[in-house]
C-alpha cells in the first residue's frame, strides 16, 4: 500500500481529480491519508473533507521561521507514515531538507511543457511567448524550481487569440489526467528514476 499526502494551497482541482480516480479504483494500490494546505481558506481542504479525507491546515503565520513550518509539514507526513509526497498547486518551493526526507518520492504537476515556462504563470508565459503549443507535465521533485525528472507530458495547441484563462482551461482538463495516470504508475512500481530519465515498466 502506498500512503500518499498531498500538498495544495489552492482550489484543490488536481487533488479533486486524484482522489476522485482512486475512489473509482483507478490507483490501486494507494491510499490518499491526508491533504496539508498552508493557507487556511484552500478550496482543496473542502474536497478532502468531501471525501472524508484528513484535512490539516498550517498555516506558516503560526509559526516562528520557515524552516519551523517545514519542518512542521515534514513531521505531519512522518507521523501518518506517508510514502508518497504529491503536490497540488502548493505554493511553496521545497528546501533540500524536504527533500531528502522524502528521496524520489515527491511529485509535482507543471502546466507547461517542461523545461519551458517553469515557475509561476506558466500558461500566462505560453501565451505572451507566441508558442503554438503547450501542455502539461508531471515530474519527480528535484532541489530546483520545476527541474527533476518527468514521468508524464501532454501536448495541448496554443489557439489564436487564447489567453491565459481559456489555454489554462484546457491545459487543468489534461492535467486532471496525467496525473493519476503518473500516480497510479507509481504506486505499481512502474517508475524508475536513471539520471534525468524516468523509464516507465510496461503494466
Ligand atoms: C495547476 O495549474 C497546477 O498545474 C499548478 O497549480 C495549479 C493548481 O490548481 N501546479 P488546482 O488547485 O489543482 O486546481
């Protein structure tokens, strides 16, 4: 059984589309425990309760330092012993020490075509740039901002006249399904990190 904690700070869409694929029997294997947020008003604290899945808030205000929230985040992962770490649109860049508590056991869905438009606004960078395509991806977590090895891309056309709300639309549709698919793979066993490379086990 692969215990799985996420981290979301907002809406909560892609944890929405997570749990609602493991209720429908979709990553066996899994057990999604709890959903951690730092902001006390995240929509995806509602859909954790929705699902009757444990919903924390903590809130870095509560605490003295930075690291004191981390390390606060790190030891609500511990105490439930979660295996497997997913980040949900959580808006906090993790420390090396986050990191290594948790060695290649830590995803994060990106919307663009990584490496390019990383950090913040990616489909807001696609549209100024010009590309005519985007996407999604979904990839290990590594020290830098976006850059650890993918497991998971999706293609998705850049339409004239697109801005950032209808190319974000139809980039959240596609990200809503690679990553249960990434999940799923990864709680089979399927996924093994070589370098940058993930090599996917045939099912
Ligand atoms: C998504 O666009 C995700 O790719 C990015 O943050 C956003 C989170 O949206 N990392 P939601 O809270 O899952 O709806």
């Amino acid at each position: 059984m692969t215990r799985i904690g996420t981290l979301a700070s907002g809406r909560g869409s892609n944890f929405n589309a997570l749990v609602a694929a493991w209720k429908r029997g979709s990553i066996p294997g899994a057990e999604f425990v709890v959903l951690v947020s730092d902001q006390p008003g995240a929509g995806a604290l509602d859909v954790a309760r929705g699902f009757g899945v444990e919903a924390v808030t903590l809130p870095p205000r509560d605490f003295p330092s930075r690291e004191a929230h981390e390390d606060a985040v790190i030891a609500a992962l511990r105490d439930r012993k979660i295996d497997l770490v997913c980040l949900a649109g959580y808006m906090r860049i993790l420390s090396p020490k986050f990191i290594a508590a948790f060695p290649g056991r830590i995803l994060n869905i990106h919307p663009a075509l990584l490496p390019s438009f990383p950090g913040l606004h990616a489909q807001k960078q696609a549209v100024e740039y010009g590309v005519k395509v985007s996407g999604a991806t979904v990839h290990f977590v590594d020290a830098g901002c976006d850059t650890g090895p993918v497991i998971v891309q999706a293609a998705v056309p850049v339409l004239d006249g697109d801005t950032e709300e209808t190319l974000g639309t139809r980039i959240l549709k596609e990200e809503h399904r690679i990553y249960p698919e990434a999940v799923r793979m990864f709680c089979q066993g399927r996924l093994k990190i070589s370098g940058r490379h993930v090599r996917i086990t045939p099912e």
